[in-house]
C-alpha cells in the first residue's frame, strides 16, 4: 500500500467515525425537545437553523482552507462541533437550542467543505471522482450506523446519546 493510499484509508475511516459521531443525536432530538416542553416545530427550527450555519459560513471556510491545512480545519471543526453538541445538550430554551445548532451548522459546514478541499488536493485528477465517490458512499453508510446506534442508546437515555457524540468529536 503506498503512501497516498494509506493516508486516504486513514482519512475515510476518519470520516466514518465523523458521520457516526455526527448522526447519533439525530433519533433523540425529537424526544429532546419534547423533554423541555417545547413546540413540536422546534425540530425543524433546530434543523433548518445548522443548515443556515452550514449555509452562511461553508464560503468562509472554503476560503480558510486555501491558507492553512486542511487537516487543521477538519480537527477545529470537529472539536467546535463537539463543544456545539455540548450547548445543544443543555439547552433549555429556544434561543438557546437556535444558536447551538447554527454554532454546529459553522462547524458542520467547516468540516465538509474541508474533507472535499482534502480529497481534491490529494488526489490525482484520474482519482479525484472515485474518492469523492467513495466518501460520499462512506458518509451515507456510516450515517446510517449513528442513527442506529443514537437511537438504541437513546432507548436508555436521551443525554447518554449527546454525551457519546461529543466524546467521539
């Protein structure tokens, strides 16, 4: 196994792990914000709000990847979305469950547009679309896995899920 071949090995177990970690709250979220009494739209105001963090910042870090190393950008990013679960965990109100989840959204989005910078920079042209097309293959099956495994966790407890997540950050 050369050398370039083992670095993306590395870098789409990596990204397994990310997607596992990432999608382990999703099956409790609903029960989450049950639990605090809120409206039942909130689930989709927490959603919609990290997609507009994905949105408004994902140009911001395409940028920032052009002037230091992508691989700084994916562990900033992955420790920012951690630290972001962590506010979404504990939240009690719904300013507090919008900002999380648009803090997770500048982070979510930071960590994607980094992995695809990382894979293009890596790779050779004739390579460049089987690993993309391998990472995205890797990024629904491990999804997947998180959204199983939050939801037996979850069975057990609400907050035993987040805290699993946010360790795996």
């Amino acid at each position: 196994m050369n050398k370039m071949t083992r670095s993306m090995l590395i870098f789409h177990l990596i990204t397994m792990l990310q997607s596992i970690a990432n999608n382990m709250a999703h099956p409790v979220t609903p029960a989450f914000i049950h639990s605090l009494e809120l409206s039942d739209s909130m689930f989709g105001i927490a959603y919609a709000s990290m997609s507009l963090g994905i949105f408004l910042f994902s140009l911001f870090w395409g940028e920032l990847s052009s002037r230091i190393k992508k691989s700084t950008i994916l562990l900033i990013t992955l420790l920012g979305y951690g630290f972001a679960q962590y506010l979404f965990m504990t939240s009690l109100t719904e300013i507090q469950i919008i900002s999380a989840r648009v803090l997770a959204g500048f982070f979510t989005g930071g960590f994607q547009v980094a992995q695809l910078n990382y894979l293009v920079s890596q790779n050779k042209a004739r390579d460049r679309g089987y690993q993309l097309t391998l990472n995205g293959m890797f990024i629904i099956a491990s999804s997947t896995v998180g959204y199983f495994i939050g939801g037996l966790v979850g069975d057990t407890s609400i907050f035993l899920a987040f805290q699993i997540q946010i360790v795996m950050c």
